[in-house]
C-alpha cells in the first residue's frame, strides 16, 4: 500500500479548511461556484487531452501520478541535478 507524506496529508487538508473558511466568511457557496465555467476548464482540458493522447497514455499517467504523490518517498537536490544534467547531455 502507498505511504502518505505527512507534509502532502497537511496540504491537502489545510486547503480544504482555507477554502471552506472562505466561503464561511466570504457568503454563500454560490459565489464561490460557477458550474459553467468549471465545465468548459475541466471538460475543455479533458477533450485537449484525450484529442492530443491514447486513453491508455493517459490512464498510465494518472496511475504514475497517483503511486509518486502518495509515496511518501522524496528525492534529494543533488540527485535531481544529477538527473536533469544526464537528460540535458541526452537531448544535446
């Protein structure tokens, strides 16, 4: 099973309470809310995805993304410069 970061579990529910204490505050939840324009962002981003890649590509890159958020594993920086310098030497 997947360990969650605590700092990742933090985020995810100081969000949460940021958003909820703004519309707390703020006034109704309607005013936070537009059906239309979430539709057209997150059905517009849906449709230029599946245009653009096989839905095969992209359920592989929802699991991807699923198993390194919730690993709980975290790279130091001298490995990532390590990396993007051997991929920089690749591409060149």
């Amino acid at each position: 099973m997947f360990r969650m970061d605590l700092a990742t579990l933090l985020g995810i529910v100081g969000a949460f309470a940021i958003v909820i204490t703004a519309i707390f505050l703020g006034g109704s939840f309607g005013q936070f809310v537009d059906v239309p324009s979430m539709l057209i962002v997150i059905g517009g981003g849906l449709a230029a995805t599946l245009i653009r890649f096989q839905v095969s590509d992209i359920a592989a890159a929802f699991t991807t993304a699923f198993k390194v958020a919730l690993s709980g594993k975290s790279a130091s920086p001298r490995d990532l410069i390590s990396d993007i310098t051997n991929l920089g030497e690749i591409v060149r």
